[in-house]
C-alpha cells in the first residue's frame, strides 16, 4: 500500500463510497477523506438552495461513492489519499 496500511486504505474507501452513496448530498464523504472545502461546498449547496441542489449534489456522491468502491486498494489510495484528487 502506497499510504498507511492497508486496512487503513481499505475502510477509508469502505466509508467514504457508502457515505458517498448514501448521504452524497452533504458531501460526508467528502470529510471523511480529508476534503473540507470540497465538503463544506457540498454541504452547504444542499442547505442554502433548501435541498433541491442537493439533488445535484446527491447523484455527485452517488457516482464518486461508486468509483470509490470500483478502485482497487492501491488506486484509491494514490489518487483520493495521495494526489488529494477532490472532484470526481
């Protein structure tokens, strides 16, 4: 593993794919793996437009919840944890 063990690398991607595919929305996936404007914009988009950019914002999580879950370990790792890739 390219970052920290690879258990650690493992349940980042576990967490952030399920929260991005569940709660895609308020970007908690988002803060999971470190990225807290790119959180703090998916957040608040969903707040200030009372929901309805959360629509947006939720199928945004949902598709990078799926690519997180797609990657192996060691490509989540090098783009996502590495190369802080913050946008799908």
């Amino acid at each position: 593993m390219t970052n920290g063990s690879g258990g650690d690398v493992s349940s980042k991607k576990l967490a952030a794919g399920i929260c991005g595919i569940l709660l895609g929305g308020l970007g908690i996936h988002k803060f999971i793996l470190g990225y807290t404007q790119e959180g703090l914009i998916m957040l608040l988009v969903s707040l200030l437009t009372c929901g309805f950019g959360g629509v947006v914002m939720g199928i945004i999580g949902l598709i990078e919840g799926i690519i997180y879950l797609t990657k192996s370990d060691d490509e989540f790792a090098q783009i996502y944890m590495n190369n802080k890739k913050g946008w799908l």
